[in-house]
C-alpha cells in the first residue's frame, strides 16, 4: 500500500533520508525509491545521518549504499576513455595524467556528493585539476557538461 503523493511532496524531501527511513519501514517502494534520488546530494557516511541509518531495515540501507555505491563507479567508468580528450575551448589535447589527476577528483567528489553537484559548482574552478586540464577563460559552470568528453 502506498502513501500517496504527501510523504514524497517537495516539504518532506528536504529531508530525504528521514522519508527513505519512515518509507523502507512501511513498505512504501515507490516513495524509497525517490527519497534514495534525493539522497544522492548527502554524503551517507557523516555523522549527521548516522542516527537515521540505524533505523533504516538491513536490506534497504544495503540497497541505499548500493545505489550511491553504482552512481560513482557509472561515473567513473564514464570519465575514464580510451580516446583522446581534447579542450573543447581551444581544441587543444588535454594532458592524460592532467585529465587522471582530473577524474580521480571528481570520483572523490562523487564520493562526498554522489548527486554529482559540486562538479560544476564555482568551487570547483578553484581546482588545480581543472587549471591543469583546460584552456578556456570561461567560467566552468557556463559549459559545464558540454566539453568534459570530447574524443
């Protein structure tokens, strides 16, 4: 039995561990299955949320780490290329230990955030990896996803 549209309204999923909790508790499979979504934006293993994981049923956190376990390892197969990655800005290549350099900082940000957020965020053009990897004057965020792969 599902409960309806109110426990995965946007109010309750600020909090998306709690609903994932009180979801798994009650069986409630499609609600899980978007609280585990807006889980990715957490980074399971502070203390923060150690309380809410104890209360989570052994097969549904198993699933929940599972999940944000498959979200890092897809992106990390995903960054890693046999091709050449060229600068989409200036069409120069990209140094291969400059771009490994790159990609094992993004699989530890995934790490921390496995939604993936704070790749194209402003901090991260602050990164050293980033300097190292593209010429461009432009601001990451402006071309976020369009030149990361360019084989």
């Amino acid at each position: 039995m599902s409960c309806g549209p109110s426990i995965a309204a946007p109010v309750f999923l600020r909090e998306p561990l709690r609903v994932y909790v009180i979801a798994t508790q009650f069986g409630w499979e499609e609600e899980a299955e978007l609280a585990s979504r807006h889980t990715l934006e957490l980074s399971l293993h502070e203390e923060q949320h150690q309380e809410a994981l104890r209360r989570i049923p052994t097969r549904a956190l198993v699933k929940l780490f599972k999940f944000h376990q498959k979200r890092r390892d897809e992106f990390r197969v995903g960054m890693q290329g046999e091709g050449h990655v060229m600068c989409a800005g200036c069409g120069k290549a990209v140094d291969r230990e400059a771009w490994a350099a790159l990609v094992w900082r993004m699989f530890w940000e995934m790490v921390a955030r496995p939604s993936g957020e704070r790749l194209c965020s402003l901090e991260s053009e602050e990164w050293d990896e980033i300097e190292r990897c593209f010429h461009l004057d432009k601001r990451i965020q402006d071309l976020c996803g369009v030149y990361w792969l360019s084989y």
